[in-house]
C-alpha cells in the first residue's frame, strides 16, 4: 500500500487534472519535488504549498490557475526552482525582501497577465539564475536593485510595457537577455551589446543601439555603405545567373524538342496512332489533361538522363519509375505532351509498413499518375489505384537511396505513424534496377502551404486569413514536436512545400519528414543544399562541410516558414528595400532593427490588422520567428517553440 508520508518525488503533469489543488500538508512533509505542470488546473495556488518544509522544486505551469500570486512561494527557505508559467495570474507583485538567505535559481511567471510595477525586492535573490517573466502586462521601468544578482544569467522581460532606460548596472554574467515588444528609449547600455538585435526588436523604437554587430542593420554610415555595395553585387551576380540559368534552360529544351520532334517523325506511325485510338478509357483521369495508363501507351524511346530538362507544364504521365522517356501524341486533342516511361511493369518487391492497405506492384505500375513536383531527390507523382485510393508516390532518382539493407532498417523506423499533422508513410518498393526505388505516402489535398501563401499566379483561393495561417504555424509546431520528441528524428528538409494543407480546415500536416534517413550521405548533402536555396538553410549547415539535419537546424527552417506566413513572401525571393536585395530573413531584420517590424506583415492582412488582439498576436508569432532563427546556441527547441505558439 502506498504511504503518502514517504513520497518525496510527485511528477503529475501531462494528465487531464482538473479542478482546484487540493489542501493538503502532512501528507507530503517529505515532498521536495512536485511538478502537476500541463494539466487543466484552476483557481488559486493553496497557501499551504508554500509550507512544505523540504520542497525545492515546484512546477505548476501550463495550468489555468489565476488570482494574486501566492509570493510566500518566492521566499520559502528550501526552493530553488519555481515554473508558474502559461497560467492566468493577475494583478501587482507584492514582494517584499525575505529575512533569510534564498535559494531561489530559477523563477519563471512568463504568459500570465501579472501587471503593475516590477518589484524592486527582486534584487535580494541573489541565487537567482534564470528569470523569465516575459509575455505579462508589467510596466514602469527596471529596477537598477537587478544589478545586485551577480549570478543571473537569463533574463527575460520581453512582451510587456516596460519603459524607460535599460538598466546600465545589468550584471555580466549574463548569456541570455531578452527586452523586446516593451517601450524602452535611451542608449543600449555597452556591457548589453554583446546580444543581438533581436533581443531588442520588435518594440523599443526609440531604443539606440550604437555599433551593433556586423550584420545588424545599424552600422555605421561607412559600414552601411560597404554592405549597400555588397548587396548591389550579390543582386548582380543572381541576376546574372538567373539569366544564364534561363538560357540554358531554353536552348536545352529547344534541343529536347528539336530531338523529340525527329524521333516522332522517324517512328510514330499509323499503326501507334490506332493503338492509342483504342486505349481503355479507364486509363484517362487527369485535372489538366489525359493520363494515360502504362499498358496503353507504346511508343518508340529514346535514351534520357534523369536530370533531362522536363517543360514547366508538364502535369501529367503514366507511371513508371524508369529513366526511358517517350514523346507521345494524342489523337484525340491534336497535341503532344512528354510522358515518362509509360510501358514497363514494376517487377521488383513492393513492402507495406501497415497493414491497412494491399495492393500488388502491377496494380501500380499501371495506375494513372500526374507528376506534382520535381526536387535534387526524384519526382513525385500522384497515383491513383483501381480501387480508387490515392497516394503520393515519390520515385527516388539514381544513386540517392542507401543501400537495401540500410534503407529497409530506416524505412521501419517510420511504420505505424499516425499523428493528425504528419503525413504518413504507407510503404516503398524495391525494384531490381538502382533507378526503381520509390517511397509511398498518404495523398494529401488540397496542396501545399506555399500554393495557397504567395501571392503568384495559380494561388489557390483567396489569401489566407491570419486566424489560419496561426492554426496552421500550430499545426507544423505539433507535428515537429512529435517527430523530434516522440520519434526522435529531425526533418532534415522542411519548407514551404512540404508543408501539406489537408481538407476544408487547412490542417496542416508535415511530410517528407523520412527522406534524409533513407538517402545516401551524399544525397542528404544535396537534399540540404537543396533546400537552402530556397533560403531555409541554417546558417551551421551553410558553414558545414559535411551538413547534417538536426533538431536545432529545423527550428530555423520553421522560423523561416513563420516569417513566411507573416509576411506572404517566398523565402527563396530576392526582397527588394532601399538597400538593395536581400534575402527574406535579413529584409525582416532590418525592418524590424528600423522600428518598423509592423509593416513587415502581409498587405493581404491589412484588413484584420485594425484588431487589436490579432496584430498582438501577429507580433508575438514574429518574436517567435526571429527566436528561432538566431545562432544556434541561443535557438530555442522545438517544444518550447510550440508551447509558445499554443498560449497565443
């Protein structure tokens, strides 16, 4: 039988507890840690707690717990941790200096709506570490007492109404400050600079940050001379090879069709022309034109790398993951189109991580497909099956996926995943050739973030609205939070793209999270050069000789994806300002260093923006966007990232 008078270490959180903490004391008088954090608590914290005479550390976080803060809970003489945040906390702070030497290390109030003036008594925790009482309503100024903890080393006041100078007596020991979204003004105290922008901006416009570091936005007039002259270069060399790029690509498919047309002259014949006439209907299916099935269509071929230059507008084929191309004509509209090996049947082994599904590897060689997109890693192709259940099929190029045994041990390691925002992976097939390895998902509609996101040509739908693109920045949160927590495994890849957007509600699911597990050392470097392009790159992969995904290096790509759905632009873009072109991270930085992080935002919002609680919240997503792509040391993980897009 459990005796309650022996519990010394009580770790409740994570359940479904509701209703009010109970009064209880000799019970739990050998208690020294309690933690009933991520629960459905309410009303106030006992008074009692603050009795128990060995406890040191106390997690009450993550609850809805309000009324006054029970202060008696700073100054008990045993604790050294205390997590009260993400609660409903209110009013002023009355603190007033304990008689006793405390022990207090880490004292967290951050996300509750605690206001009034910051307590000067603060400065008599002179154990504290971590303080962090971000995201309330406090205002006044600082109090210069801080100065006196010596042994503080993070501090957070960001996201409320604090005004007037920083605090020049701040100690030294600081590696971690935050003040931004507050009202401050004056001069950057000097021992202060040593942080970056962002832990100043957004918010403080009429704060002055004299020489900040290399990169921030408020050089010097000669420094931002140079980098105005090194912006003009680098926008000369992209547009240079921009324009060759497109030259290439031009004269390569005027060769492709020059060659194409030849063969179709030498070999399509009246005979090929009858066949097709006669092709089962059934094997026609297609939003944009015909597809047609890979036993209908027989054709002469001709040999074709697999980086072959393919037309922009090519949106349909049959399916067959094989490197013979043929250049097909259609009876029935008069034109041709470019298909992708539509005659052999898959003869290798086809392998299920579920057992939800079964079909046979004829059944999908011969189904009706339509290419979605091509990346460095292969093609992928939308199939449908003749029982009508669709999957997202992605056939891996040559030379990509490791070797069988490897790929088969990675590719167990993602069965039976179920998760509401991670696409899941059903299976893969393994064909005799090195070029027939493909990977099967759940097919996902309506499409991807970035065809609903960017204002181009072909968006699907009208912009969407900020309550969306929040639930949707969520949703990439939580399905993150599952793979690196539950399963373990980064990314590698994430960006707009494969960020899939599933039904009415826009749910947004991850996918693509397995390919750097089941591709070679050298496709993964490829993958991730890839990826950089399109600017979500972390900076320590960019340095990297040998880059390799990690969790910290998703964060980045996910802040970079939250300056997307802030700003409505594409990261790979070359934004335009009044120094030139820059990438969307630098242009978002330098905007907000001005002061004018606000006109950051998508203009589609404009409309919302007159709404007082969105644009706070508009503005807390960027201060959380611009934490995640910091340098790696001060890049928070991916569970604190999506704990703090959740309490929004």
């Amino acid at each position: 039988m459990l005796k309650w008078g022996n519990i010394e270490f009580l770790d409740l959180s994570q359940n479904r507890l509701t209703g009010n903490i109970p009064e209880v004391t000799a019970q739990f008088l050998r208690l020294y840690h309690l933690n009933l954090s991520s629960n459905t608590l309410t009303g106030s914290i006992p008074k009692v707690i603050s009795q128990f005479p060995k406890i040191t550390v106390l997690d009450l976080s993550f609850n809805q717990l309000d009324g006054p803060l029970l202060t008696s809970l700073l100054t008990m003489p045993t604790i050294e941790e205390l997590h009260l945040q993400n609660n409903a906390f209110v009013g002023s702070i009355d603190f007033s200096p304990p008689a006793n030497t405390p022990k207090l290390r880490v004292l967290d109030l951050s996300h509750n709506q605690l206001a009034g003036y910051f307590p000067d008594g603060f400065g008599s925790l002179i154990a504290l570490q971590v303080l962090d009482i971000s995201g309330n309503n406090f205002s006044g100024s600082l109090p210069t007492s801080m100065g006196n903890v010596s042994s503080l080393t993070s501090l957070d006041v960001s996201e409320n109404h604090f005004s007037g100078e920083l605090p020049k007596n701040l100690p030294n020991s600081l590696q971690s400050f935050n003040a931004s979204l507050n009202d401050f003004f004056g001069v950057v105290p000097e021992n202060l600079r040593k942080f970056s922008l962002s832990s100043f901006y957004p918010g403080n416009s009429q704060l002055q940050f004299p020489n900040p570091p290399s990169g921030s936005g408020q050089a010097s007039t000669e420094k931002h001379k140079s980098r105005q002259l090194k912006t003009i270069i680098k926008v000369v060399i992209i547009v240079a090879c921009v324009v060759v790029l497109v030259v290439l690509i031009m004269l390569a498919i005027f060769v492709f069709y020059l060659r194409a047309s030849r063969n179709s002259q030498a070999h399509v014949t009246d005979k090929d022309i009858r066949r097709q006439t006669q092709s089962n209907p059934s094997g026609f299916s297609s939003r944009e034109g015909a597809v047609v099935s890979a036993q209908d269509v027989t054709a002469a071929s001709r040999k074709a790398s697999s980086s072959e230059v393919i037309s922009a507008d090519e949106k349909t084929t049959g399916f067959s993951p094989s490197k013979t191309s043929h250049f097909t004509w259609s009876p029935e509209s008069g034109e041709s189109y470019t298909a992708e090996s539509l005659a052999d049947n898959l003869a290798g082994e086809l392998f299920f991580l579920d057992d939800t599904i079964s079909f046979t590897a004829e059944e999908l060689s011969r189904a009706p497909a339509e290419v979605l997109g091509r990346s460095s890693h292969g093609t992928s192709y939308r199939a449908t099956l003749d029982n009508g259940l669709l999957l997202t099929v992605k056939w891996l190029r040559e030379g990509v996926a490791k070797q069988r045994k490897d790929f088969t041990k990675e590719a167990k390691k993602f069965a039976n995943i179920r998760h509401p925002n991670v696409v899941g992976l059903r299976g893969y097939y393994w064909g005799p050739t090195q070029h027939e390895k493909l990977i099967l998902s759940d097919y996902i509609s309506p499409g991807s973030l970035s065809s609903f996101l960017y204002d181009r040509p072909g968006r699907k739908g009208p912009p969407l609205t900020w309550p969306q693109r929040l639930k949707i920045s969520v949703d990439i949160a939580r399905g993150l939070n599952y793979l690196h927590f539950d399963r373990e495994v980064p990314h590698g890849n994430l960006k707009a793209t494969n960020i899939l957007l599933d039904g009415p509600d826009l749910n947004a699911r991850v996918g693509d999270y397995c390919l750097h597990r089941l591709m070679t050392q050298a496709g993964t470097i490829e993958q991730i050069l890839d990826a950089g392009v399109l600017g979500y790159r972390a900076p320590e992969l960019a340095a990297s000789k040998k880059p390799v995904p990690s969790f910290k290096s998703d964060v980045y790509a996910f802040g970079v994806i939250l300056l997307e759905v802030l700003t409505g632009k594409c990261a790979g873009d070359v934004v335009s300002g009044e120094d030139g072109g820059v990438d969307l991270t630098d242009w978002v930085r330098l905007k907000v260093a001005e002061g004018g992080g606000f006109y950051c935002f998508d203009n589609a919002l404009s409309s919302e923006m007159g709404n007082q609680t969105i644009e706070k919240q508009m503005k807390e997503v960027l201060a959380i966007a611009l934490r995640c792509i910091r340098s790696v040391s001060e890049r928070p993980g991916i569970k604190t990232v999506y704990e703090d897009l959740s309490s929004i």
